[in-house]
C-alpha cells in the first residue's frame, strides 16, 4: 500500500473519513479507475459518528425528563438519604465527621445544599418530613443530573466502540429506561455519581484507545488520555469500589504495553515515552485528584465533630472548638489524662462499672471511640513496699524532677505507675481513684474473653486495696514533633505501657466485643507481642492538670500526609468490620451476588405504609434479563473461538479484528 495515499492518510487519522470510491460504468471491472476523496470531519461530527445530533439530543431530552418528573413527591427523608444528607450538612455546618468512602462525592452533596440555600441544620432522620425552609428539590436535581448524564455518555460510549447509531441508540434506550438506574439517580445518594464518573472512565478511555491505534502522542490523544486519569481519579474519590474502573483500566494498559513491547520496528525512546505518558496520565492524575479531595475534605471541616475520636489527638488539636489545645505539653503526676490507641482507628482507653461475665469477673476495660468521663484516668505513683507486698521500693533519687514546692514531678521513660479512675480532681497530692469505681488498671494471668491467647485487662482494687498486677512501666516508643528529652508529652510522644509483673503490653486490636461488652473494643494485655506494632502504642489525648500552664495551639501541629495515611486507613478498617445486622433486616432486604443479574430480590427504600408514597428498587427485567444472556453468550463465543483459532481455523483477522474486540471484552 502507498502509505503517502488517501486511504492509509484516513486510516491513520480518525477524523478523516474515506468516501466510497467513484468509478466508470464503461469501464471493464479490471479497468475501473478508482478516484478516492478524503473528507475532513469536525470533532463533533466525530463524536456524534456523523450529522446525526438529533438522537443525542432528545435522549439527554428524556434522561433529565424521566428522572426529574415528579422528583420532589416523597417530601420525607429517603433510604439513605438519612446519611449522605446528613454529611452533606457537615460540609456546611464544616464539622469534622467519619465515614468509610472518600469525600469527593459527598462535597458535591455539600455543595448542592449551598445551591438549594440549605445552612446544614436539618438532622436527616430517616423518614423525617422536610422543613419548608430546606429546598430538598435542588439537592436532588443536582444528583439526578448525574444519572441522567449517564444516557448520552453510553450512547457515545458506542459510537467510539464503532456500533451502529442503532446499535448505540438501544445502548442508551437501555440506560435510560432501567428502573433501577432511574430510582437510584433521584435521591440524595452517592450512588448516581459513582454510575456516571464509571461511565465517563469507560467513554474516555475508549476514545483515547481509538487514538491509541492511529495517532499516539497527537494532542487528541495526550488529552483523551488524561481526561482518562481525571475520571478514574474523580470515580475512586466518591467510592471504593471505583477501583473496578482503575482495573479495567490498568490491566488493559499493561496488556497494552505488552504488546508495544513486541513491536521491534518501535524506538526504544517511543516505547519510554509510552510509559512516561500512562504512567502520568493513568497514574499520577488520578493520585493527584485523590489527594486533592481529602486536602479539601480537611480544609472544609476545620470544626470539632462526631468523627473527631477516628482521627489522631494532633489532628484534633487542629479543629476549631476542640480544647486540645489547652492541654499542658509535659505529662506529670496526678494529672487526669485520656489514653488514645495509635492503632489505625483506634479508640481511647475506657472502663465502666460494668463487669465481665466470665474470667475475673473483673470491671471491664474496653477502647470506646466517643468521649467520655469513662475515659479518664489519672496518673498515680505505684504502691510502695510501705503498702503491699512486692511494692516499688522508695528510690531517694526519685523527686529529682520535682518543682522547688514539691507539687510537680514529670511523667519520664521508664517509669512505673498506677492508672487509677476517678471522675473529678480535688487534690492531686492524693492518691486519686475513680469516684464511682474506685479501680486501678490492672492484668494477670486470666485469659481475655476473646482474644484468649492474651491476658485479661480489668479494673481492680481502689485507693488503698490493690497488688503488683496494678504497676505499668512507661516505654517512650517516639515523638511526633521529633523532640524527646525523656519526658512524655501530650498528644505527640507514642508509647507503650508494660505490665511490670507479667511483661506483657496493654493493647486493642479493634476486636469487638458482644453484647456484654457494648459491642466495645477489647482490650487485652499481649504476651507476645510486637513492641512498634501501632496497637500497642498510646499517647496522652486528654491531659488536665491545674498546675501546669497549657501549651497553647501553635504547639500541636500535625502532618497532612499522616492525616490523609490515618483516614485511609481508618476507612479501610471500619470498611471491613461492616457485616449485616439481622437484627435491622427483619424483612430480607439483604440480596447475593447471584441474585443480582436475576432480579429475584429487590430493595424497598422507604415505608410501606398505606398512605406512603413507596419507592422499591429493582432493575428492569429487559435490560437486566438481556444483559446477562449477553455476557454469558459471549463468554460462550469467546471460548468458541478460541478453540477454533488453536484448530488453526482463522475466522478473524487477529491481528486487527479479534485481538482489539476482545480487549473490550
């Protein structure tokens, strides 16, 4: 073939288009002269496969019609809608709060409130009417515009496929007459956003793979391809499960590459920049767009919120309304502190006057993630040989750090003390204990409830009762501000507390607890354990003493990487530990992943009271019917195929038929 010709111009570029040739009638079929005419398309007529806007157009018509029609009817709080409406009035209220998905999603909920002139005072109870003052209508429109955004991306989705406008109108009549795309796209939901970036992910990275085949490294292609990053990136900032969209993605570039790698007429500079191209368009991109969103989400809730116990003690020094702040920097004795696990999502130290039902029958000690009085403890000097057998001798030595008055002595690695419980202090001179319980953290050699392998951590004794199973050495492990002159500080200094007569580390692993122990975490003493293992190390949260000046805000400053490491990873933790509830399912709403493409299990979204207006989710029997027959007729052919091409049977050209088709696939 001339590649200075017409044809080869037209194939290299796909917004030329060849025009069928034109030829002699007189002429012999072997004389025929063929007059080829090369025809320059706009980008929309590209787009669009030809002249044909009208079919577009009044599918986005329809799209936005059949999701908006009577979308304000249920004037009541949905489904869902109790929670992402609820996070949707932290952004505006700029309340810190937990959750286990990624915030780009739910900032766009925020930022459709700001439209609808919504302040973030409506709680979100589920099935609560809407207040007049809240134009829920708006914050609904805006989530149905990504759904029905969702129609005309799957039509054009098949043009770059090379469909038939036929074939690419039923694509899109399928999406946009699905029930279950339509209900899930009128609410305020997560959901409707998720389906659409999806679905731009797959439109731009088949249009940047049609320019993969023709023009590389043109200016379509550096654009298509990175608009591929921008929509993975934004699709993993609302939900996880995105990640579904990376992988298509990513196994199909490095199928991709792979056989780039093959081409030996290819420059080894070419086949780099291949690399550098994907590697910063289909990496970094969608990295950069990630990290963006969580910078965002911490930049808004600069305010003390329900999901401050999920973040790190600095982090919270941070947000306005929290008094961290005002904590003392160094930690002394008699001071009431709160005790954070450094595990990810960990919680605080946390005993109550309920006991365990089996073991010692001791008070429970638990990690609980909300704050409370329960939470504080004090820090005691050890019972002394004077008091108990086996009791810390009297070191002359030991005041050295003791203000002129004798009031102060510092916390420093490698002390013994006593964790005693009391709710107010009156005279930090005194031994303090809990007011209510009047119990010292205390360990021996009784196994945990659950995690049985390890010793039992409990509440014991009082003020003048206890033993040696009541000591902890302190172990100075670091300090986040990177300063460590032996003294333990507030908030920054990670250490390990070890029983002193078993050897043994106080940890909590996340383990939860059942109904017994308020379905808390445990807390246990580990034999064998990991000394930099994050669940064995604490820091002070909470430090009151009246003694001692506080450090004020400039002190605690945390790290956004940390912060972001620290969320994430809370997310995943709080991800995995999600299970059903029988208890909250008392009509079978849970379904299968098999009965998914069967349709044999719906979902009712609301009340089904008589006078209610009822919402039930579930797929239209058509699309979703079809679609199954469909994936499994091709997986049938695909294999069908395969084994005639191993018959050396060639029913494609597999160099640029079948091998392209079946990447789609």
């Amino acid at each position: 073939m001339n590649k200075e010709g017409l044809r080869y111009r037209a194939e290299k570029d796909p917004l030329l288009q060849y025009e069928s040739t034109i030829e002699d009638e007189k002429d012999h079929p072997e004389h025929k002269v063929y007059k080829p005419k090369l025809i320059k398309q706009s980008r929309l007529q590209y787009f669009l496969g030809g002249d044909d806007w009208k079919t577009p157009t009044i599918l986005i018509f329809l799209a936005f019609v059949t999701r908006i029609y009577k979308i304000s009817w249920a004037n009541f709080v949905v489904w869902d809608e109790a929670h992402f409406g609820k996070f949707a009035s932290y952004y505006l209220k700029r309340e810190f709060y937990f959750d286990v998905h990624p915030p780009l999603g739910k900032m766009l909920l925020g930022l459709s409130g700001v439209f609808a002139g919504y302040n973030g005072s409506f709680p979100f109870e589920s099935g609560a009417v809407y207040p007049p003052e809240l134009n829920y209508t708006v914050m609904r429109i805006f989530s149905a515009s990504y759904g029905a955004m969702m129609v005309p991306m799957a039509y054009f989705t098949a043009i770059q496929l090379k469909m038939s406008h036929s074939a690419a109108t039923l694509a899109a009549v399928m999406v946009l007459l699905d029930s279950a795309l339509l209900t899930i796209s009128r609410f305020i939901l997560l959901d409707s956003m998720l389906l659409y970036f999806t679905c731009q992910s797959v439109f731009c990275f088949v249009t940047y793979r049609n320019y993969q085949r023709t023009t590389p490294f043109s200016t379509d292609w550096w654009f298509w391809m990175a608009a591929t990053g921008v929509s993975i990136g934004c699709v993993a900032s609302v939900k996880w499960v995105g990640l579904f969209a990376i992988a298509l993605v990513g196994f199909h570039t490095i199928s991709d590459l792979w056989d780039l790698l093959g081409d030996l007429k290819m420059p080894k500079k070419t086949y780099f920049m291949h690399w550098v191209a994907r590697i910063s368009c289909l990496i970094v991109i969608p990295v950069v767009i990630y990290l963006f969103s969580f910078w965002m989400h911490f930049l808004i809730l600069n305010r003390s919120g329900s999901g401050d116990a999920q973040m790190s003690s600095l982090f919270q020094a941070g947000l306005e309304g929290n008094s961290f702040d005002q904590n003392p920097l160094e930690i002394a004795y008699g001071s009431k502190v709160s005790l954070k696990n450094n595990g990810h999502g960990g919680g605080l130290l946390h005993s109550h006057v309920q006991r365990y039902p089996t073991g010692s029958e001791q008070q429970q000690v638990t990690c609980y993630h909300h704050k409370d009085a329960n939470n504080e403890f004090i820090i005691t000097e050890p019972w002394t040989a004077d008091q108990i057998p086996n009791g810390i001798p009297v070191d002359p030595e030991a005041k050295k750090d003791m203000n002129e008055d004798g009031t102060v002595r510092f916390l420093q690695d490698g002390d013994i003390i006593r964790l005693g419980k009391r709710m107010s202090i009156t005279n930090i001179n005194n031994i303090l204990v809990h007011d209510q319980t009047s119990r010292n953290l205390h360990s021996h050699q009784v196994k945990a409830p659950i995690t049985t392998k390890d010793n039992e951590v409990s509440c014991y004794g009082n003020a003048t009762v206890g033993d040696a199973n009541d000591h902890w050495k302190i172990e100075l492990a670091d300090d986040v501000r990177g300063k460590k002159n032996g003294r333990i500080r507030s908030l920054s200094s990670r250490f390990r507390l070890r029983h002193v007569t078993l050897g043994c580390l106080l940890r909590s692993e996340g383990v939860t607890l059942p109904e017994w122990g308020f379905k808390q975490a445990e807390v246990v003493c580990q034999k064998k354990a990991d000394k930099w293992s994050n669940y064995n190390l604490w820091n002070v949260e909470l430090h009151v003493n009246a003694l001692l000046p506080p450090a004020g805000a400039n002190v605690y400053r945390s790290r956004f990487f940390r912060d972001f490491l620290d969320l994430n990873v809370a997310m995943w933790t709080s991800n995995n530990a999600l299970t059903p509830d029988p208890d909250k399912e008392p009509d079978g709403l849970t379904s299968s992943p098999y009965e998914w493409p069967l349709l044999t299990t719906g979902l009712r979204m609301c009340s089904w009271a008589e006078d209610a207006v009822k919402f039930f989710l579930i797929g239209h029997p058509i699309v979703w019917w079809c679609g199954a027959f469909s994936v499994l007729a091709c997986i049938t052919i695909f294999v069908f195929y395969i084994v005639r091409a191993k018959r050396k049977v060639a029913d494609f050209d597999v160099k640029n038929g079948m091998s392209d088709s079946l990447n789609y696939i």
